[in-house]
C-alpha cells in the first residue's frame, strides 16, 4: 500500500510545470517575436492592399417549359390561330449544352467587344479598366493580328502610341483613323471618365475570339440545381464586378435570342412557302378575272337569270368543298416534295398550314423541333456526340412517318376530291338546259371562285404567320442574380 503511494507522489510530481521557468525560456528571443508580428503585419497589408479581388457573380434562369407554361395573358388573343401552343418540353441538359456552346459564348464576346482589354499600370500590379472606368474607347476597324501596346494620353487632343518596351512608335489626334501593321483603329476620349490626371496610360490588349471563347469556357460554371430540374444557375469568378455582370446577362441575352431565332426560321419557312405560292395563285386569279370581265363584255351580259344565278348558288356550295380539299391536297403535295429535298435533316418544314388530320401538324412540329435541336447542338459538338447521334435517329424516324401520313392523305383528299367532283357533275343536266353563254359563263365564275378561295386562305395563313413572327418569348427567364467576393478583400 505504502509502495503504490509513493509510486502516485513521484507521477504527481512530475507532471508539475513551473510556468515562469517556461516563460524565461523563451523571452530572450522577445525582439523576435516582435520583428516577426510586425512583418506579417506589413505582409498582410501588402497583400490586402494589392492582390486582385475576386468576384463570384451568379444568376439563376428558369427555362421556359413549353408544354407547360401555357398562355400568357397577351397573347391569349391568338390562341385560336395555332401559331402558339404546342412544343416540346426543353431538356435543361440541352439547354445548359446550348448555353455553353461556342457560338452563344463568341456572340456575347462580339457584342461586349471582350476582344479589347484595357490596363492601368499600378505601383505593383496592373488593374484592368472597364466601363466608366477606362478613360479611352478604343475602335478597331481591321484586325491583322492579336497584339499589346500602350496608349499615352497627352491632352484632350492629342495621344501618342508606345510600343510594349514603351518606346514611342507615333503621335496621333483623337477621333483620327491610325493604320498600323496590326490593323487600322480610332481612339476617343470617354465622355463618362474625367480623371486624366491619374490615368494617362493606358495598355490595350488585342485577343482572338477563339482563344477568348476558351477562356471563358473555362471560368465559367453553369449547371442545373437539381437532375432535370429547369432552373439553371450561371456563374462565372472575375476581377471586374461589372465585366461579369455584363457577361452573364448578355449570355442569356443572346441564348434567348438564339431560340427566338430558331421559332422564327419556322414560321420563316412558312412565310417563304405562302409568299410563292401566293405570286402564283396571284397570276392565275388575275388571268381568270380577265376571263370574266372579258366574257362579259364579248358577249354583252350584265346579269344572269334567276335559273341560272340558283344554278350559281348550288355550285357555290359544292366549290367551297372543293377549295378546301384543293387547298389541303396542293399544300399536302409541297411538304412531301419538302421532305424529300430536306435529307441532310437541316432544313425545317412549313407547318400551321390548318391540315385537317391533327395528327400531321403535330408530327411536323415535332420534326421542326427536333430539326432546330440537333442544328443548335451540331453548332458545338462533334459527329460523333451521342445526343446528336440520337437526333438523328429521331428524325428520321418521324419523317419517315410523316412521309407515310401525309402519302394517306393525299389519296385519303384525292378520293374526296374525286367524290365532290362527281356529284357536281351531277348537275350537268340542269346545266346543259341553259343558254349558251350562261353555261359558259357559270364555268368561268366557277373557277374564278376556286382560285379566289384558295388565295383568300393563304392570305390568311400568312397574317397568322406574321403574328408568329412578330410574338418573341424568350427561352429563359431571369429569376435571381448575387455578386459576392471570394478573395480576401473587395472594393
């Protein structure tokens, strides 16, 4: 007992730490401690004071679901057009590829004019200008080749060019166009910027929009919240807070309008197919009119008699059937014969041409659809991608299922057609126990009358055609955007 005591007295014992023996220790290196507190401070600052911020701008989009978002209340009023309703659902996955695509991103670097970089040499690091912030414009006219140079300012005048060794290469006027061996530019004072006194130099960096659709490509970030969800959040890392704001609207400034252009190549198409079709109608109803008047001239007829006119009448009703089968089967023949010319699966399909058989309008819109996806997607992906493989493999399933229903239809319109002109032949008795000239002249208004219908409803088409074109609903909708820092300061 008395061994297991002693035993805990000695542990006790040792486990005892005299504090100020271990503080004597170490303070005769105290000017250390101090020298080295002051230099992480001057560190810090220094770093604080002139490393490059970095921002994190993010927007978050809701694309547009199209067999789900139904009818805005303005556009309600066409409803009963059929130019409105009606697509597919868009895949986010598609539409995060769209958006990503080198062509959206070469066409937000076009319209920011990104190919320009400006610079301010600061006391460490150089501090890119953009905006209000750049006191110079700078247009270039002519591209050669990609360079850097620096640009002194003089006065409200005059400039002078110096090369990146800023040795002077020529003096210049402001507004003035300068041909160099780099391409031809004019620079301008910026109207927005006043302070010359701190700014006189500034550097210019001229970059190829290949190699700028790489960049950001890869600083860029855009991805779905959740699998197969439509809302996509966009975000992009940038020493330039406005730069990137600017670059993430215009991204979706340009996606949307890229889908308001792939809608309108449809009803382009349909616009295209009715103006031709209208110049040719147009020459035979002009000829058939002639007819008419001329018959009636030759053969000094002003009226005809009431045995005649219900004669008229009751061939009116049966030409109204003839229009509109007529109508359904020339139109029937031009998209088959337009399938038949579209088998590089690139070019789109007239549609809302009002065919009676529902469901042939909607495999053309179909069609149409899968058409414009697969031509956005090719715009960035290679022959071999799998998503565009199976486009493919989709189109020309649906057309040759098309080809198949609209085949039907015409014998289906040509039968009918058949059938209606029969019967009015009918009427050939009662018509044969006419005068002369009435019954010539009864042939004559008759086919006036179809030409007439038939021109009457491609006019009709085509306003409904026009107010597609002129509807532009964008793709995406913006419903959220932050800006916040991700370094150790901002300004």
């Amino acid at each position: 007992m008395k061994s297991i005591e002693e035993n805990n007295h000695l542990n006790i014992k040792e486990e005892e730490i005299n504090i100020r023996e271990e503080i004597q220790k170490y303070s005769y290196y105290w000017r250390f401690f101090i020298f080295g507190g002051l230099i992480s401070l001057f560190l810090g600052f220094v770093y604080l004071r002139y490393t490059t911020p970095t921002y994190a701008v993010d927007a978050t989009i809701m694309i547009k679901d199209n067999k789900q978002s139904g009818i805005s209340t303005e556009l309600a009023a066409f409803e009963d057009l059929g130019i409105l309703g009606g697509g597919a659902a868009n895949n986010p996955e598609n539409e995060i590829e769209i958006i990503k695509s080198r062509k959206i991103v070469g066409r937000v670097i076009d319209s920011l004019n990104l190919g320009l970089s400006y610079f301010r040499e600061g006391r460490i690091r150089e501090v890119e200008l953009y905006g209000k912030t750049n006191p110079i414009i700078f247009d270039l006219m002519l591209k050669e080749r990609d360079t850097s140079f620096v640009i002194s300012i003089l006065d409200n005048k005059n400039y002078k060019i110096l090369n990146s060794d800023k040795e002077l290469v020529s003096n210049h006027l402001f507004g003035d166009i300068v041909k160099t061996e780099f391409g031809a530019f004019r620079v301008n004072l910026n109207q927005f910027f006043n302070d010359l006194v701190d700014k006189k130099e500034v550097r210019i960096a001229i970059n190829s929009r290949n190699v700028l659709i790489d960049y950001y490509l890869k600083k860029m970030d855009i991805s779905a919240i959740e699998d197969l969800s439509p809302v996509i959040k966009l975000k992009i890392n940038t020493s330039v807070r406005e730069k990137g704001e600017d670059f993430l609207n215009e991204l979706i400034t340009q996606y949307n309008l890229d889908g308001i252009n792939d809608e309108n190549l449809v009803s382009q198409k349909t616009m295209s197919f009715i103006d031709s079709r209208l110049v040719a109608i147009g020459k035979s109803l002009k000829i058939v009119e002639d007819d008419v008047k001329n018959y009636k001239v030759d053969n000094n007829i002003t009226g005809l008699s009431s045995e005649a006119e219900l004669t008229l009448e009751v061939f009116s009703e049966s030409t109204q059937d003839l229009v509109k089968i007529k109508t359904e089967l020339e139109l029937a023949n031009w998209v088959k014969q337009s399938l038949n010319n579209s088998l590089n699966q690139d070019e789109t399909l007239p549609q809302n041409l009002g065919f009676s058989d529902a469901a042939i309008a909607s495999s053309i819109q179909n069609y149409n659809i899968l058409v414009l996806e697969k031509n956005r997607l090719a715009a960035n992906a290679g022959k071999k991608n799998p998503l565009l493989r199976q486009y493919i493999i989709q189109i020309n399933a649906v057309r040759a299922s098309l080809e198949k229903s609209i085949s039907n239809l015409i014998i289906s319109l040509e039968i009918k057609f058949n059938q209606i002109r029969t019967e009015s032949l009918k009427l050939n008795t009662k018509i044969a126990s006419l005068p002369y000239l009435e019954r010539q002249f009864i042939d004559i208004a008759r086919e006036q009358e179809i030409i007439a219908g038939l021109y009457s409803y491609l006019l009709k088409k085509r306003e409904e055609t026009s107010i597609s074109l002129a509807i532009t609903v964008p793709n995406a909708k913006i419903i959220d955007r932050s800006l916040r820092c991700i370094s150790a300061h901002c300004t």
